[in-house]
C-alpha cells in the first residue's frame, strides 16, 4: 500500500484464509490474470501449485514478481525473498551460542512443499552438521501452518525428548506454538527457542523470554520492493531477476535499537486507511 501510494497505482489485494489453501490462492491468481491485471505480485504458498498460473501470465504479458516464497518455475520477473537458506544458518549459529555448542535440539517445520521455510531448515540443518558436531537434531516435526498444531508437536518435543535443550521454529505459526508449550511447560528460558519471523506475539514473547532470539525478515521492504519492481518494468526499465535481503537476528537487548525497532514496528497504519 505505502508503494501504492507513493507511485500512484492501485493495489488489489487478496489472499487465502489459511496458508496452506493452495486451490484457493490458484483462483485468486487466475482471477487477477482474467481482469487483466498491469502487474502481479505473489507470495506463493507452495513452490509447484502456482507454475501453470504463472505460465497464463506470461501468455497474457502480465509482469510477475514472486516475493517472500519462491516457486520452481523460472516464469517471472523478478523474486524478492529473504536469504532463507542463509537465514537458517543463522538460526542455527545462535542456538550454537545459547548452548555453548553442545546439546539436544528439534526443528518444528513449517509445512511440506514451501519453499523459504524448507531453505531455512536446510541452512539449519547443514549449518549444525558442518559447524556444531556437539549439537544434534533428536526430533522433527510440520506445524502445517496451524498454532494449535505447532504447539502439540512442541509439547510432543519435550514429553519424548526430557532432555531436550533447544529448540528451533522455522515460521511464526510455529514459533508462536512452540513459545506456547514452553511456557505450558513452566520451561521459558530453560529450553533455548530461536524462532522466525517477528510479529507481536513473538516480539512479547522475546520480551519475557520464553523465546530467545528471533531470526527476523523485513516484510515492509518485501512488499514495497515488490511493487516497484513491477512499476518499473512498466515504466521501460529492466527489473532485477533476483533481489536477496538479509535476515537479523533480534535479542531482547536489540529492542531498543532505532534500527530493530524500524525493523520490525513499521507504521503500517497509515498506509491502511
């Protein structure tokens, strides 16, 4: 909305009720494409779902930007998404440092067929093997997109796991989930949670400390990006093919930094009425 607004085009925007609705995000795809859209901007829920709707845009001429979460097909424009794979590494690096290199570790995945969640886990994962021999990966479980579900898997964790030192969530309905049964569990803080994304609930949960660190994207940079790119290449200019952003790493002592707040408390409001 705010590169809407600054670049004086109109935004439609629509979105599945739930991430993992992948029919239903098809449809709104097909149904942009059929009003003949200038530009499309798509944050894809599954990395194969959307490649014959991206195949109708190319033949109706209609520019792409994929931001956030890649898809297979190389039937766009341009793809704006956070270095995931190194995103994980830097989980994984964390969680090294909160355990002094050592100790019992689970992974609550995000959902089978993502594909920035699973270049997060894979970062994590090689990140660990390569680098932290004494940190071993003991479970593993999708959340499927849902809190509830995360939160199960997460109590799964530590009821077969009572020696489980660390956790890692790979997406915020994860995260949340997993912060949940910690604090369940009366285990904040003693159970070692890196998560991902930085919405309010994570934000208050770093707070109290029953998450760790957050491995945080710029969501706001995301979506603006997205937007320019496509009026650029309307405009006649020749748009990136890929546009890479780095992640941070957020602790509670980061939260009064200017740069950590601009990050994650971007005044979206006024960009909304």
């Amino acid at each position: 909305m705010a590169a809407g607004k600054r670049l004086n085009v109109d935004i439609l925007w629509n979105g599945p009720s739930t991430e993992t609705d992948y029919a239903r995000q098809v449809q709104i795809v097909d149904s942009m494409i059929a009003r003949q859209v200038d530009g499309l901007a798509v944050a894809a829920q599954d990395r194969t779902t959307l490649n014959a709707s991206l195949d109708r845009a190319a033949a109706a001429h209609i520019p792409v930007t994929v931001f956030d979460s890649g898809v297979d097909s190389t039937n766009y424009m341009t793809y704006i998404t956070t270095n995931n794979f190194q995103a994980g590494e830097m989980a994984a690096r964390k969680l090294a440092e909160l355990l002094h290199g050592k100790g019992q570790v689970a992974m609550l995945m995000h959902a089978p067929g993502s594909k920035s969640t699973a270049d997060r886990e894979a970062g994590f994962e090689e990140a660990l093997r390569k680098e932290f021999p004494g940190l071993h990966i003991v479970a593993r479980q999708f959340s499927m997109s849902d809190r509830a579900k995360a939160m199960a898997a997460a109590e799964n964790f530590l009821t077969a796991q009572p020696d489980l030192d660390g956790m890692f969530a790979s997406a915020e309905p994860g995260s949340v989930g997993a912060a949940l049964a910690l604090k369940s569990r009366g285990l904040a803080g003693k159970v070692k949670l890196v998560a991902f994304d930085a919405g309010d609930d994570l934000v208050r949960d770093l707070q109290d400390g029953s998450i760790d660190a957050l491995v945080a994207q710029d969501p706001f940079r995301m979506g603006y990006e997205a937007v320019n790119t496509l009026v650029d290449k309307l405009h006649g200019g020749n748009p990136p093919k890929l546009i890479d952003l780095s992640a941070t790493v957020v602790t509670k002592r980061d939260l009064e930094k200017p740069e950590i707040k601009a990050l994650l408390f971007p005044d979206v409001r006024k960009y909304l009425n």
